[in-house]
C-alpha cells in the first residue's frame, strides 16, 4: 500500500506539472475544439481526483485502504484551496475586466484552470509530504 501511496503522489505531481504548463500557453486565448475537449477531460479528472481519491479501477478494498483519513484531509485542503484560488481570480479579473480583453469562455478557463491547478498541486505536496515523512 506504501507503494501505491508513493507512486500516486510522484503522479499528482506529474499531472500537475502537465496541466500547468498546457494552461500557460492558452492564457487569454480561445481553444480550438480538440484543445478545449481535451482540457475538460482532464479538468474533469483532476475534479474527480480531489473530490473521490481516484484508484477507480481498484477493487473497493484497495480503494477504501488507501482512502484513509490523512488523505481525506489532504483532499479536504487542496478542495479548500482550490475554491479560494478560483474565488481570488474571479475576484481579481472582475476587477480588472475593464482592461482585460477576454471573453467569458476564457474567463472561465483561466478560473477553473487556477483553482484545479492550485488544488492538485496542494494535494501532490500533501501527499508527498506524508509519504516521505511515513
């Protein structure tokens, strides 16, 4: 179980890493389809992710092994930064809307993107933090 503890963490921080870098070259851009369709997706697993712990094709046993209270806090954390995060941009572009030259597509993308992005980094360095400590 130690195993799979690890390797999901050095994971959340490879997606992480991946969905970060991907998010910064679209900025203030409009996606074309396969982009955009390829961005929900995987938005939509990291949601999956924070809210459920993920390891869906494990046999339940595993799963609810793995889901143990640590890890329901680290989750509870990173959903709770991640909403902060979104509500401080949401916050900080309405603000700034004036100057900004964005659509609400793309206002939208940059919000879920920063509070997925802030959420799943958190629950990689969480997770990391209590595999390496043990």
């Amino acid at each position: 179980m130690e195993t799979l503890s690890a390797r999901k963490a050095g994971m959340l921080g490879v997606v992480a890493i991946i969905y970060i870098t991907q998010q910064i070259g679209n900025v203030g851009r409009e996606l074309d389809t396969p982009r955009l369709i390829g961005w929900a997706v995987l938005s939509v697993l990291i949601l999956g992710v924070l809210l459920t712990n993920g390891y869906w094709l494990m046999p339940k046993a595993v799963r609810n092994v793995l889901d143990d209270e640590l890890t329901q806090s680290h989750r509870a954390r990173s959903i709770r930064i991640a909403l902060t995060v979104a509500m401080l941009s949401g916050f900080a572009f309405y603000a700034t809307a004036p100057g900004l030259d964005w659509g609400i597509r793309e206002a939208v993308h940059a919000l879920v993107s920063l509070g997925l992005g802030a959420g799943l980094i958190s629950l990689a360095v969480q997770e990391w933090r209590s595999t390496r400590n043990g």
